[in-house]
C-alpha cells in the first residue's frame, strides 16, 4: 500500500485510532445529522467560505439570497452587483466571477441552474464534472457531494488537515491534498459526515491551530501531538 501512515503505524492500528477518535467526537458533539441542501446552494457556500470566516460567509450568503430571488437573476445581474452582495465574505470580486462563472457552465451543461443531474452519475464521475467548473476544487467537490448527495467523499479542510496530523492519522509531511485519499481509507464510510464536521468543532473550540486546549480535549490518549510532542 502506497499511503503514507505516521509512526509507521500499522495500518490497522491508525483506522482503530480514528475509530476512537470517531467515537471520543460523538460523546462530545453528538452524531451530526444530515440535513437536505440544495446541491448548487452549497457549492455557491463553499466558494463563498474561502479564505474567510463561517460568519461572514454565512452572512455574505444570506445577502446574495436575500438580494436575487434566484440563481437566473445572479447569472442575469452586472459582476459589480453580485460583488456587492457578498462584499461581507471578502474577496468578493474574485467570489463573484467564479459563483458566475460556475453558474454559467451549470447552465449551459443541464439547461437549467440545478446539479440534481449528478444523483445518476457514479461518484467519480460526479466529482470529475465538479472539478471542471471554474474555481471548484477537492474540497468544495467533497463537501458538495457528502451533503448533497451523501456520496463517499470526505472533505478535508484547514481544521480538519491539522488535527488529523496532530492526531497521528496522517503522516506529518502529507500534502493536503493528499490527506484526503488517506483519511478516506482509514475512516468508516459512514462515519464520514460525522469525522468532517466533528472535526470542524473541535478546531473551532479546542483543537485551535494557536494555543489548542489539551486540558479539556478528550483526544489526549489518542493524540501523538500531546503525547509526544510532534509538530503540527
Ligand atoms: S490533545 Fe491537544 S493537539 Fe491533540 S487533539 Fe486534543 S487539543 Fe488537539
């Protein structure tokens, strides 16, 4: 097997570790549940998302809805008037051409602004089509295709990535890119969606990329940062 385990960790023994972990993050957070979401609605979140905060891209998404009555009236308004909308998410020229821009492709490959045509398509060709859309990467691909359409994907994002590495899950000196094909071995496919956004919560409240709180992080027997010091 090619992945890259740390510690040279069996690999038995790191899916076991993230097992724990898995289980440790459940009596913590709860088990996440599913929600339906409108597939273009999260692709526009997650191009919405980068490189800013949940609260203002939460925020910059409310407006951009509150502001066009639907996906036609965002393809059909000036660059300009769409960059306005989402100025709370930053970035919102950029923002703007590319929710545009993938608008447009969607439209002009299913006639209508809707991705529900990727529901028959197989995983990976669902994923492959999502990457062809200008300014969507693995991870907003990932995370439309977990939510939308509960495909096997398991997004990895910045919070995610660190703590996988602190935890021992992925080797130290693995690519983010290339975290995700090895936590999609090590992790349950149905433990996927509670993994990510457990994870999430965690970065957010304990596992913080500055200062993390191991005194009150239940992780600590399973964690080689805190056991052995290993950098983030
Ligand atoms: S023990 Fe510390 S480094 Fe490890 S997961 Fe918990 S907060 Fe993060």
């Amino acid at each position: 097997m090619s992945i890259i385990l740390s510690s040279n960790m069996a690999y038995n023994t790191v899916r076991q570790r993230a097992a724990k972990c898995i289980s440790l993050l459940e009596e913590l957070y709860g088990i996440p549940q599913a929600e339906e979401r409108d597939p273009v609605d999260l692709l526009v979140m997650t191009i919405l998302s980068q490189n800013t905060s949940d609260t203002n891209s939460l925020r910059a998404f409310a407006r951009l809805k509150s502001t066009f009555s639907d996906y036609e009236q965002v393809l059909a308004a000036t660059d300009e008037a769409v960059a306005e909308s989402i100025r709370a998410g930053g970035l919102a020229e950029i923002k703007a051409r590319r929710t545009k821009e993938a608008l447009f492709r969607i439209k002009q490959d299913a006639e209508t602004i809707s991705l529900s045509f990727l529901a028959d398509m197989k995983k990976e060709q669902a994923m492959a089509y999502l990457l062809s859309l200008p300014g969507v990467g693995p991870k907003t691909a990932s995370v439309v295709l977990l939510f939308a359409f509960f495909m096997p994907f398991l997004p990895v994002d910045t919070h995610v990535y660190r703590i996988c590495r602190r935890l021992g899950l992925v080797g130290e000196s693995v690519a983010l890119e290339k975290a995700q094909s090895i936590l999609e071995r090590v992790v349950p496919v149905d433990k996927y969606l509670s993994f990510h956004l457990n994870l999430i919560t965690h970065g957010r409240r304990i596992c913080r990329a500055r200062n993390p709180r191991h005194e009150v992080c239940p992780l600590q027997d399973c964690c080689d940062y805190y056991l052995h010091g290993q950098k983030p």
